[in-house]
C-alpha cells in the first residue's frame, strides 16, 4: 500500500520511550531522589494487573485498572489488620469459647501476616479478571452502557463468547 512500516514502527517507538523519558525526569523530580530498589518486582507485577484488570485494548481501561489498584491496597491493609478481630467476633457469636475465639484470633493474624500474601492475593485476582472477565474493567463499563441503550429490546445473550473457525478447520 506504499506505507513504510518499519519507520512508523522505528517513529512510534521513539515517541513513546521520549515521553516515558519525560515522565521520569518528573518523577526524579518530585522524588527529588531515586535508587534502583525502588523499583521492584512487585511494582511491575502492579503495572500489569494495572493493564490486565483494567482493559488492554483503551486508555480508559488503564485509568480503570489503576483506581482499581489503588483502592484494593487500603482494602487489604483493613483486611490484614482488622479481619482477626471480625472473625474471633464471628467464631464468639457462634459460641466458641474466649479461649477458643482468641486461638482463631491469632491464627488468623498470622496467616494475614504472611509476607507473601499480597503477591498471591494479586495474583488470584489476575486470574479471576483473565477467566470471568477478559475485556477487564472497561469491558464491563461498555456492556452496561450498551445494556442501558438497549434497554426495551435488550437480549440476554448478546455477549456470550462464539467460537470462531477458520474454514480450513470447519472441514476437519
């Protein structure tokens, strides 16, 4: 078609690394400090979920995935640090001793102490969006937007997954 896609490819990359570049210098700048043990493995693994949870194929998708990401770390600091408590209280509701409630207490604590927990927490989370929800958050915004215009004459299977064959494998 005459359009020369190694240079758009070579053009949209360097686009793209000189405002990553940018928004670094920012980040240094705010930080007004930066060391290479800021930046871990864990914090990359929250960049994907970011993208994952939030809709790979839009920009709003990313906003999405990043509240999302930001709202679930207060949670699991409340779920971590109050979650003992509730279920020591639940476990005494339904008559277990004090001694026995306060036994639940603690090794409910100690299991929400763990020093992997976060990691598998996000890690069941990816999974749970890749299986159940695969166009993420947004995805999901734009099926209950089309549900609200199409109210009246809405049908309930107009997202059910269809396979799709190439006619190469319909003969087989």
């Amino acid at each position: 078609m005459g359009v020369n896609v190694a240079l758009y490819k070579v053009k949209s990359f360097a686009i793209s690394a000189a405002i990553t570049g940018f928004a670094g210098v920012l980040f240094a700048h705010k930080l007004s400090f930066i060391s290479p043990e800021m930046f871990t493995l864990q914090l990359s693994i929250e960049f994907i979920i970011v993208i994952l949870i939030g809709g790979t194929f839009s920009l709003h998708g990313a906003v999405l995935g990043a509240i999302f990401i930001v709202m679930i770390d207060p949670f699991l600091t409340y779920l971590k640090d109050d979650m003992p408590g509730i279920i020591a209280g639940i476990a005494a509701t339904l008559g277990a001793g004090s001694e026995s409630a306060a036994n639940v207490q603690s090794k409910v604590a100690a299991f929400a102490s763990l020093n992997g927990l976060k990691g598998a927490i996000y890690g069941i989370i990816i999974v749970l969006f890749v299986l159940f929800e695969p166009l993420g958050l947004y995805g999901r915004w734009l099926k209950i937007k089309l549900f609200f215009q199409l109210f009246p004459l809405y049908k309930r299977a107009t997202f059910k997954r269809q396979k799709i064959y190439v006619k190469s494998e319909r003969n087989r």
